[in-house]
C-alpha cells in the first residue's frame, strides 16, 4: 500500500497523489500545481510501514 499526499505550511493536506496497492519498482506521479501559490509544500510518503517527510518548493 502506498500514499503520496501534499501539505501546506499550515499541515493541511491539499491534495493526494497515490492511494492503493502499488508494484515494488520505481514509480513516478504528478502534481497539478496550477491552483496553488508559489511558496514551501510538503510531500509525505507511505509505502507499508514506512513513513517519509520531505520538504519542496514551488516556483512559479
């Protein structure tokens, strides 16, 4: 099972990217920031157990 959600500065998820089972192997997604302001986001990954935060930057 794999999830991939966006937040805001303010912890709000905004949107969701992937949710459901996936095939091991690498993967890519897209986001549509066309509706979203520049600034700082954060991506959270969830593949099975494991939980993984990073920070990312829009520039428009």
């Amino acid at each position: 099972y794999v999830r991939i959600d966006i937040y805001n500065l303010m912890g709000e998820r905004i949107a969701t990217l992937a949710e459901g089972p996936m095939s091991a192997g690498e993967h890519s997604v897209i986001w549509d920031a066309s509706g979203y302001s520049s600034g700082i986001y954060f991506y959270k990954l969830t593949a099975g157990e494991k939980t993984f935060t990073k920070r990312m930057t829009l520039l428009k």
